[in-house]
C-alpha cells in the first residue's frame, strides 16, 4: 500500500527530480486525491523540496499537511506573475484546507451579502466563505458595536430584505409596510431594482461611501428637476445617514484624494496579530483583524500573503491605490503587479520611513499590540486551566484536543448524541459532530443513556482500534469526557477495552449536581474543589456539549412532528413529504399556501393537492 511521500524517501526523491526549476504553482494531494494545499514559486523544486527537509521549520498546521501528502503536481508558467494569478484563481476553485493562513478567528464579524440569491440578503456573521463562492463577505470587523450599529440605519434607510424565509404565503408582513422591506416575498420590487438598491449598500463596506455620496447627490437632483419630490426625499434621508456614519472617523490625511491601506503586525513566538486600517478619502472607513501562525515565516512573509489572502476575496473597486506596509515585502513587486491587473489601474506598495505616513503605520502597529496582548492573556488562561486539569487527572502531557460527549431525547424519543471539542483550551466547532442513536432498543418510552453512550464511542473510535485507512491519528483526543456519573463512564469503558483503546485513551466524566468528576475504576470522586480552573475547563466542555446536542434534538423532534402529521395525509409518501417541505420549509407554511400554490410542487398534482389542503382544513 502507498505511503504518504515524507514516508518512502526514494519516491520522494525521484518525483522532486522531476519537478523542473521553473516557476509555478504546485499542488499537493492526500490518499483520496483532494488538493490539501496549493502555492506557488519562482522555483518549483526548490520550493516543493523546502517542505520535506528535517531542518525546514515548519508552522505546526503545516507540518501537519506534510504528513498526509501522496503526490506533489505542478502547472509551470512562464512569469512569477502568471504564478501568483494561477495561484489565486485555483484556490477559489479548490478551496484547499490547508491554504488558510488567517485563522477562524470567531471573535470578529464578517458582513456578508447572498449575492447568488436572486434578492441577497445581508447580515453579520462570524464564519466566512460557507455557501455559493458567488456570496460576498467584508470583514472582519474590530469594532462590532459599530458594525451592528451601522448594519442597523442602513436597514432603517434602504429598504431590503428582512427575513431569511417570508411570513406569509399571500400577503407582506409588517416590515413592507412600514417601509423597512420592499415587498420582496410577493415579488412587488423586480429583481433588478433590489440589486440596484443592495450594490449601494455593498458600496458602504468597500470603502466607497464618497463616490456614493456622489452618485446619489446626482440621482437626488435629477429627481427634484423631474418633480419627483417624494422619490428625492428618501434619497435625500440616505445621504444624511451616510453623512452621519463618516462624521466620527477619527483619522484624517491630508491628500485625501487617495484610497490607501496601511497594514502592521505585532508577533510573539506563536502567533502574529495583524491589522490593517482601510483609508478612503482621507478617512477611516475599516479597521480588520487576522490571526495567523508565526512559527516558521518571517513578519515580511506574514504581511505578504495576509496581503494576498485579504486581496483574494476583495472585489477589484475594492483594492486601494496605495498599500502601507511595516514591512518590506519580499515580493512586493510581484504582489504589486497582480494588484494592479486586478483593479486595472497602478498600484502601489510603499514601506513608509517618516511624517505622516509612518506614523499611520505606527499607530496600525500600536493597535495590533494590544491585540497580540489580549490574546497571550486569553492563552495564558487557557493554558493555566489545560496546566491544573493535567495535574488533577496526573496526565503525563497537557490534554491540547479534548472531546466531550452528551446524550439528548425526551423519554427515548428522538435520541441524539454530541461530540464537541476543545483544542488549546478552545471551541474547535470545525471539528464537532451530532449522532442519531440507532440502536433499535431505544424507543419512545423507552431510553438507556449507557447504550446509547456506548454506540455513540464505538462509531466514534473503531476505525483506530479496526487501523482503518482513513484512521488519522492527528484527531486522536488527549482526553475524552462523558457527561454523567459512574455508571456512564462504566459503559463507556467497557467499549473502550473491547476496541483495544484503555491503554491509550484517556477517559473521565463529569457529573452534574456535584461537578463531580470520576476516573474509571474508581468508586469515588476526586476529591477537588468545584471552582478549581481544571474543573471549570471540564464544566464549559460539559455545558457546550449540552447545548450542541439539545439544539440538535430540538431540529429532529420537530422534523418528526411534521411529518408525522403529513403522514396522515393519503398518497402523501416520503419523498413527496420532503419536497413538499423543501418548498414551503414548515409545516405552518404549508397550511397557508392554496390549492394552486401546492400544486406546483413537483411530484404533486392538482388531485394531490386538493387532498392536502382539505387535510389541513378540516372545517
């Protein structure tokens, strides 16, 4: 069986030989041929071979990669540049894992706008880049009290959609009426005129709020000369609001003629705080943060592909005509040139050495500063918990990935199970899991958490104890906790030995009443203080894992009680349920809608639908 390639050095060997000393861009593959991770290089094989040497220093995320890689594949070029530009648009297409320099930082917003929706919707959110690659996202946002206190008078003055999903079938809700929504459910505004009013609104969060200004000045005119009075009075209120969001900016330039971004970083041995101030017309419009790893790169490096990360997702009216930089890029060139294809226009990267300019810099840095600081109070807490949990459960290492596992039903029904885990002290949501118990035993009426703890483990561990293929060892907890007292943690490590695992797993629950926790083969507690920081560690685990699995619970209780009521409706199969439900989404949806309007879904007929709405209105 084939090895990864860090593990057959002669294979190694040979498939660097053939990669030529050109540059381009080069693709690296797992077992299952998914792209993990895609860069580019002035020389390929020096590049690609950087990664495979024990002396190379590499970021813990990659280094991690390293291991999963089978095969190296490269596309050559003829220019650095042809690089860089190839390089960006695979990894749009691609989208590879590994490729995300900047971390998920959920402690900032993103605002993002459902452009592939036919009236896009706009709110915030702390995930980025999940549905269609055609929705936007701008962020992340510092200051999110700002944010949402913006997001909330544009909503007052532009009229847009309000809701993910209409109210009513038939008729508008009250958000039309009061002029907060243009009637978008019942199709009263037509689809170019919403995009119209959205692209203005898009237009605040790329930095454009002057050349707005000026648009809508211009349309608020030519109103008033068509004796359009009411249609320029709501323009007229736009630019008011737009004028009041800039009056508090608190940084001025004096050529403010020029849109510039000015970018810094603040770095100890594990993490680098960058930010990087966006100025239009000579005020500032957006403050982002990014977080990413400062192991193995240079602060120059940092800067440089946090530039090309953050360019990658912006629209070509978004990128400035000038970048400040603290320091200077090793390929500044490079990044300039495909900078300036993208927007059409020269732009230019400076290191600033004196007056105002490096003073902007210098106060880009001071704010990254108290970042970085905030965040080594935030892990020197975490490790202090990671430190006293590892010292009351005498674990040879600090616990870095630890899972918790809860059970949620209502007397059996609709049992689930949760998996959540914490990495370094922290959420990890990438990584949490839900369970739908299947163990025919449990029923309404009918529960046993021990089983249902038992399944949920074995389903979890048996490709490790089975070595499976796809067993990577790199999401093998340092600890496991089940929420309960001796009696789950008894079934638990039943399961355990018979996989083959009590000797390298490491498993301890946490019983509610008391915060009592409790090792295996142990009748009693430990005997430790409920407020000790190891303690509260295992509690906020417990509780998330309660959470996630009772909001899990909630969705599938009431999925059945939706379609156990369509059962009762003759003719009405499964999967005519389920497209039924895929339209209208609910239940009560349903029952609003008309005959005719059921009828259009596919697979039901006007005969179908006659019966279902007689179903639904009995009286």
């Amino acid at each position: 069986m084939t090895l990864p390639l860090i593990q057959e050095s002669q294979r190694l060997q040979n498939r660097l030989k053939e990669i030529p000393l050109e540059p381009g861009v080069y693709f690296m593959r797992d077992r299952h041929d998914q792209v993990l991770y895609i860069g580019k290089s002035k020389t390929l094989r020096n590049r690609v071979r950087s990664y495979f040497r024990d002396s190379q220093e590499l970021s813990p995320r990659i280094a991690m990669m390293v291991q999963l890689v089978y095969e190296v594949e490269f596309i050559v070029t003829d220019t650095e540049a042809e690089a860089l530009a190839l390089e960006d648009n695979l990894i749009k297409q691609y989208q590879p894992y590994y490729n995300v320099l900047l971390k998920d930082d959920k402690k900032y917003p993103y605002v993002c706008i459902t452009w592939s929706e036919d009236y896009p919707r706009i709110f915030i959110t702390r995930r980025r880049n999940f549905g269609s690659p055609r929705d936007r996202f701008y962020g992340p946002y510092v200051d999110v009290f700002n944010l949402r206190r913006t997001l909330g008078i544009i909503k007052k003055v532009f009229p847009l959609r309000q809701r993910p999903q209409p109210l009513y079938k038939d008729r508008p809700c009250l958000n039309y009426h009061i002029g907060l929504c243009p009637g978008v459910c019942q199709g009263l505004i037509s689809r170019e005129e919403y995009h119209r009013t959205m692209q203005r609104v898009a237009m605040i969060f790329q930095g454009r709020t002057r050349e707005l200004l000026e648009n809508l000045t211009a349309k608020m005119e030519q109103l008033a000369e068509a004796m359009e009075f009411e249609k320029a009075a709501k323009i007229r209120d736009q630019i008011q609001v737009l004028q009041y969001l800039g009056a508090d900016q608190k940084v001025s330039l004096p050529d403010d003629t020029v849109s510039r971004d000015a970018i810094a970083l603040a770095q100890d041995e594990h993490h680098a705080c960058i930010q990087l101030f966006q100025i239009r017309a000579g005020r500032l419009v957006g403050r982002l943060a990014f977080v990413a790893d400062s192991k193995g790169d240079s602060p120059a490096m940092i800067l440089q592909r946090t530039l090309e990360a953050h360019y990658r997702g912006c629209e070509p009216v978004e990128i400035p005509n000038e970048i400040h930089t603290q320091w200077e890029l090793p390929e500044a060139d490079l990044l300039s040139a495909w900078l300036s294809a993208q927007k059409g226009k020269k732009v230019h990267i400076h290191t600033p050495q004196r007056q105002l300019k490096a003073e902007l810099i210098e106060m880009v840095e001071r704010n990254a500063q108290y970042e970085l600081a905030r965040i080594q109070k935030q892990s020197d807490r975490n490790q202090q918990s990671l430190e006293a949990l590892a010292e009351i459960l005498d674990l040879p290492d600090l616990p870095r990935r630890i899972e918790g596992y809860d059970i949620s039903h209502i007397q059996g029904s609709d049992a689930v199970a949760s998996q959540v885990v914490f990495v370094d002290g922290m959420p990890a949501k990438q990584h949490y899991r839900h369970y739908k118990i299947r163990n025919p035993e449990i029923t309404p009426g009918h529960s046993d958490d021990f089983a249902s703890l038992a399944e949920v483990i074995t389903r979890r561990f048996r490709k490790y104890a089975q070595q499976e293929p796809e067993a990577d060892f790199s999401d093998f907890p340092d600890l496991v906790m089940i929420d309960g007292g001796k009696g789950q943690l008894s079934s638990v490590m039943a399961v355990i030995s018979d996989l083959g695992l009590a000797e390298d797993l490491k498993v301890v629950s946490l019983a509610k009443k008391r915060e009592e926790i409790f090792l295996p083969h142990h009748s009693q507690p430990l005997n430790v203080d409920p407020e000790h920081p190891g303690v509260q560690l295992l509690r906020r685990l417990r509780d998330e894992a309660h959470r996630f699995a009772l909001a899990f619970h909630r969705k599938k209780r009431s999925q059945r009680m939706q379609r156990s009521f369509l059962d009762q409706i003759p003719g009405l199969g499964h999967h005519r349920q389920k497209q039924l439900l895929e339209k209208f989404h609910s239940l009560e949806y349903i029952r609003q809608a008309s005959v005719e309007q059921i009828a259009e879904t596919p697979g039901i007929g006007p005969k179908l639908a006659q019966q279902i709405h007689q179903h639904l209105h009995p009286h």
